[in-house]
C-alpha cells in the first residue's frame, strides 16, 4: 500500500477514535451526574422516612391515645365496681387440673 493511500486511512482512524473517545467521555460524565443525584435522592428519602417514623411513634405513644380516648371518644378507665364477670366454664385454651 503506498503512502499516499496509508496516511488518509490513518488519519480517519485517528479522527473516529478521537470522536469515540469524546463520547465516552461525555457519557461517563453523564453517569457520574446521574448517579451524583440518585445518591442525593437517596438522602433525602431517608431523611423523609427517618421523619415518617418519628412521627409514627410519636402518634402512636401510649400518653396520646389514652388522651385521645379520653377527650375525643369520652372513654374512662375500667375500675373495679363498674367490671362484670360473667360466670361459666373456663376457657377450652386453658389447661385442666389432672390433664398433661
């Protein structure tokens, strides 16, 4: 092949190669931004579940449903002279004097 012919094909080569290498360059950036916002994403949904589960404990504390049912559903403790036992055979689940 002579010269003359060589250097044109070479040159293309070394063209393609330098466009190819722009690309991925560019594409690596790309990826690196994306994935740059998906972590920060990431932080901030856990930021929000970390919120979600404080908020979820709080409102489910035992001092704010025993208000809540004394105030909005006019809910009183049990005390002993207003309880009635109802008579009857015990429980099938419960375990019977002379049985294993």
């Amino acid at each position: 092949m002579s010269l003359r012919v060589a250097v044109p094909i070479l040159v293309v080569f070394v063209m393609a190669s330098a466009i190819a290498l722009v690309n991925a360059r560019y594409e690596a950036r790309s990826l690196f931004i994306k994935s740059e916002q998906l972590s920060l994403q990431a932080q901030e949904l856990d930021i929000a579940w970390r919120h979600l589960q404080s908020d979820r404990a709080e409102l489910a504390r035992h001092a704010r449903i025993t208000l809540l049912a004394k105030e909005d559903l006019n809910l009183v403790p049990a005390e002993l002279p207003r309880t009635m036992y109802i008579p009857g055979r015990p429980s099938v689940l419960l375990p019977r004097e002379g049985r294993p």
